[in-house]
C-alpha cells in the first residue's frame, strides 16, 4: 500500500523529466545557439523598450528652430536612424516594434500548436468518424487562401493586433494538425498504449500521460515555425493598411516610409532597418527550428 | 481501375472544398459589421439598380434562401456588379487574372531553375565551407518579408539607378490590341522584371533546399554506388543517374508552390502596382467594394484549390504506394 504512491510519485518525476526533455533546448547545434542568442537580444529589447527608446514613437518632434523635425538623416541632432517624414523617432519605433512582433509572434504560434495538437490528437486517437470530419476541416483549412483571408478579416474586425492571431488560429493549424495526426496513430498502436487501455485507463488518462508527452516536441517545432510566421503576416498585414494604427510595428513603420516615397526619395535609413529585424528575428526561428529536427529526427544530421 | 477511384475521390474531395470555401466567403461578408445589404447594394446606386440587384440576389429573401440564391448566380457567372467599376465582377475578375498568372508562373520557373541547380549543387558539396556559408543564406531569404524584397530592389534598381520602371505593365500611353500583344512586348517584361526577381528570390528555397535533401537520398541508394563502382565520371553521376531521380519530387511541389504564390503576391503586387488579383483584392477591402472583394478572393481561392489537387494527383501518379492504399 505505501509503495504505490511513491512508485506513481518517481515516474511522474520521469514524465516531468520527459516533458522537459522534449522542449530542452537545442543547444548543441552553433545554428540554433545563433538563433536563440538572437532572440534572447530581441527579448531584452522588447522588456526595456521604455528603457532603451530615446523618444516616445508616436511623438512628432521639432528642430531647436522650431520647424518640423522631417526626413532627417542618421546622426542628425542625435537622432539614432533618423526622423520620419512626420517627425517622429526612427530608432526609437524599431525598439517599440519588437514588443508587437514577440507578443504577436509568441500568441500566434501557442495557438497554433495548441489548436493543431488538439485536432492531431483528438483526430487520431479517436479516428472513426471524428478523425473523417477533422480531416475534412483541414482539408478546407488548405482550400483557404491565408493572407487574402487575414485581409478580409482584418477589414471586417476592429482594426487590432489580435486580428493575425485570430486568422492563424482559425487557418494555420491545419499543418501542425495533419502532422500531430499521423504522430499519434503510430503511438496508439504501441504496446504500452495498448497495455494502459486493457488495465480500464479512460481514453483521456491515455491521451494525457501516453500521447501528449510523445507529440509535444513536434507541436514545439511546429509551434516555432508559426513565430516567424506571425511576425511575417502581421508585418504585410500593416504594410497593406490593415494594421493596428495604434500600436507601432515594423510593418507599420515599412508602410508609414512606403507611403511616404521613402523609395524615392533614398531614405535607406528608414525602410532597411525594420526589414532588417524581421528577417533577423524570423530566420532565428528557422535556426532554432533546425536545431528541433536534429533532436527529432537524428536521420537528418549529416 | 484503382488509379480511377483516386482520382475520384480526390475531385469529390476538391468539390467539397470548393463548396466549403464559397460557404464561408458567403457568410463572411454576411455577417460582416453593417447592413447585409451592404454586401452588393452600394448607396449611390439609382433605386431602379438597387431593386434590380435586390432581387437578382434576393436580398429580402431569408438568408438560406439568399445562399442558395448565391450559389445558383455562381454556377450562372454571376458574382454581382463592382461599386467602384460599375461593371460585372465576373469580368473584371476574368480580366485581372491572367496578370497575376504570368507574373506567378515566370518568377516560379525562374526560382525553380534556380532552385534545382544549386540544390543539386549544394548536396554534391556537402559538408562544406560553401554549404555553410550557402544553407543560412537560403533560409534568410525564407524570412523576408516578400514586399520588403520589393521595396528594396524598387529603390535600388528603380529610384536609384534608373535601370527599370517603378510599376504597372506598360510605359504610360503605350497602347497594345491585346493582352496577347502586351504580353510579348519588351516594355511589359521591363516591368514584369523587378517583381519577378523579387518572388523568385523568394520561392527558390523551397525547390532548392527539397532538391538538396532528395539528392542526398538518392545518392546513397544502390544504384548510384553502382554507377561509382562502374567508373562513371561523378558529373555523370550527379546528373545523369541522381538528379534525374531527385526531380520528380520537387517537381510535384510546383503545383504547392502556384498555390502559395498566388497567396503571396497580393503584397508584391501592391508594391509594384501589378494589375492582378492581390491588389484588386486589398483594393477593393479598402474601399469597401464587396462584390469585387469576394470575386477576387473566390478567384484566388479557386487557384489554391485546384493546385492542391494538381499536386494530390501529382503526387498519387508519381508514388505507386499512395495509389495502392
């Protein structure tokens, strides 16, 4: 009777390891520790930001001859990057764009392995005619063109940060699920599974302890690519207007220098950099993604 | 006989699909914010347009009855008439189309040429200093943001250096028969020029990095050792017995790719003012034309959807496994 309790006890210690174990960190790849080094800079950015920033981005700012502080080059009365063409804060707008990327980015991608891993899970281990009408979902998820659909959605919304996170909830989790699917079909045949199911465990007990632990670290990878997805969709999604006028983000800041001919005029200073970062951010998603798929499927490291 | 239930199934499939999508795309703009009447009736329409467009789509009808009567006007043509064109959606959407097809079509046979070469290329340097500089840099150019490209190579090589035209299809006051004749003239593929190389730069990591890891499958089968053992040059080898087995995969990711393009260009197409769908489309949301809006999304829908089964059959015909279950 007292040995029970201690036995249930140690191997939750080894689930919990387990679990760990799945999101550790991929620290042996120089690729990944690139990337996450990268994020670990856009995290301290995005905290700080307040800190960091020289202006409130949203300030229109004036010369010490009172005239508007427009187009202003790098350097020019110490102004980091430049000004805009309203006479707002270049560098300070860049520090205040990484916390909507990571916010929206972070969101995004949770809601995107989550939803994913439900419909993988429950469409697997269920299969019948769940798993037929889940399927067919996705099917009709792959149907949907993505960013016209944001678009669309965008238009319609209030105009809000959260209109990306509520477009890829409802499209993008039709990836990770079909991959999560084929994941848990494998696992509900394993012996262990089988074994859980004739000593009486309920279906949820079962998915909860046998299934989920095992999918979790292909929802982490998926749910990493869905990051850079995010910033990239919310990033077009504000350069076609559709964004949040009231919060500052790097696609906003490549619409406001768009519209205001910043191309033809030369003002490099001002569209390179928040381009600059999307990429930064995004590709370090990539980097520490491939890390994920060396643990995942060693066949792949060579 | 098998091979025929696939590709029934997969049409029935698709059919399904397209049903969906329309399903949705119809109570999308239904329940948007505002009259449901906003959908097709703009306000400055004469009475006499507004009842005639009423009962055309049945707007005091229901809102089943309106769907089904949708869906018959879709089978006939009839997606409605532009507020801002004052002319039938079917058409406008017609005409736009081949626009965004060219400018789709070339810049993915450009980055797959590409694609496929380097890849072969970087699989047969594996392991080396070229590969790790070559594999970052491919990735990178999957995390830009496509109209950022755009912006880019619009000030360099538009603004700057004066070498190519800032947007459009045509020098101002160039007038051609035809969008045949427009397409085969010079000064339409000076214009097609810059964002073709902006989506091909774009799309060639797809093909690339799918040629690359499929070259280094093949390269380790049995055949290709024998090839080895027989003496055969290793540019032989590489080209004629690997890479030709390599393709056929990426090959039938072309059609994934047309699909995701078409997504995509609606930002390219805003950058360089390119009259297709995409900016139609931002367009129309933009100034809340509905009827247009939907049309160019039903459109773009339809591409996506029938690339998908393209590839679904692809992908049956080319692996005898899937054919089999």
């Amino acid at each position: 009777m007292f040995s029970r309790p201690k036995v249930s006890a140690s191997s939750r210690l080894a689930k919990l390891r387990r679990a760990l174990g799945a999101v550790r960190l991929p620290l042996h790849d120089p690729l990944a520790i690139i990337g996450l080094g990268i994020y670990a800079f856009f995290i301290v950015m995005a905290v700080f930001a307040p800190l960091i920033a020289t202006h409130d981005p949203n300030e229109i700012l004036f010369t010490s001859e009172f005239a508007l502080a427009a187009d202003l080059t790098p350097g020019t009365d110490g102004y980091i990057l430049g000004t805009t063409t309203l006479g707002r804060d270049i560098f300070s707008q860049i520090v205040w764009g990484a916390r909507s990327a990571l916010l929206i980015g972070l969101t995004a991608a949770f809601m995107v392995a989550l939803i994913g891993s439900i419909v993988g899970i429950v469409a697997g281990y269920f299969g019948g005619w769940v798993d037929m009408v889940l399927m067919r979902l996705a099917d009709v998820a792959f149907g949907i063109p993505f960013l016209p659909f944001v678009i669309v959605l965008a238009a319609f919304l209030e105009p809000s940060i959260w209109n990306v996170v509520i477009a890829m909830a409802l499209v993008l989790w039709r990836d990770t699920g079909r991959v999560i699917r084929s994941q848990t079909l494998t696992l509900r045949n394993r012996v262990y599974v089988e074994a859980a199911r004739v000593s009486g465990s309920s279906d949820f007990k079962i998915i909860l302890r046998h299934i989920a632990p095992n999918v979790l670290p292909l929802s982490f990878l998926y749910g990493s690519i869905a990051i850079g997805w995010a910033i990239l969709t919310e990033a077009s999604i504000s350069f076609l207007g559709f964004g949040d006028p009231d919060s500052i983000s790097w696609g906003y800041m490549l619409q406001d220098a768009f519209a205001s001919q910043a191309l033809s005029k030369g003002s490099y200073y001002w569209f390179v950099p928040p381009g600059f970062l999307i990429i930064l951010i995004v590709s370090a998603g990539f980097f520490i993604t491939r890390g994920y798929e060396q643990i995942l499927f060693p066949k792949l490291d060579r | 006989m098998k091979a025929i239930t696939v590709i029934c199934a997969r049409l029935l499939q698709t059919a399904f699909v397209l049903l969906a999508v329309i399903t949705i795309l119809f109570f999308m703009f239904r329940l948007m914010p505002g009259s449901p009447l906003a959908a097709y009736i703009d306000p400055n329409f004469t009475p006499e347009q507004q009842a005639t467009l009423m009962a055309r789509f049945g707007l005091d009808q229901p809102l089943w009855k309106q769907y089904l009567i949708y869906l018959r006007n879709l089978l006939q043509g009839d997606l409605g008439e532009s507020f801002f064109y004052r002319q039938s959606v079917a058409e406008r959407v017609l005409a736009l189309l081949p626009n965004t097809l060219i400018l789709t079509f070339t810049s993915l046979i450009v980055a797959y040429i590409f694609g496929v070469l380097a890849g072969a290329y970087l699989a047969w340097k594996r392991g080396s200093v070229v590969e790790q500089i070559c594999l970052p840099l491919v990735l990178t150019t999957r995390a830009m943001p496509e109209f950022w490209l755009g912006m880019l190579l619009l000030a360099v090589f538009s603004f700057s250096l004066g070498w190519f035209p800032a947007g459009g299809t045509r020098e101002p006051g160039a007038e051609y028969g035809s969008i045949w004749a427009l397409y085969a003239s010079a000064d339409f593929w000076r214009h097609m020029a810059l964002p073709v190389l902006t989506l091909a730069i774009y799309s060639q990591g797809l093909p690339l990095l799918l040629m690359r890891s499929n070259m280094m499958d093949v390269m380790r089968e049995d055949f290709v050792t024998m090839a080895r053992i027989k003496g055969l040059s290793t540019f032989s080898v590489v080209i004629r017995h690997a890479a030709r087995n390599a393709l056929l995969p990426v090959m039938t990711s072309f059609a994934i790719a047309v699909g995701y393009q078409i997504q995509g260009n609606v930002v390219v197409e805003t950058v360089f003012s390119w009259p297709g769908l995409g900016r139609e489309l931002v367009r129309a949301v933009q100034t809340a034309d509905y009827p247009l809006a939907q049309g160019a999304f039903l459109m773009i829908a339809v591409v996506v959807i029938l690339m998908n089964l393209v590839a679904d059959l692809l992908y049956a015909a080319l692996d005898p496994r899937v054919t089999r279950d």
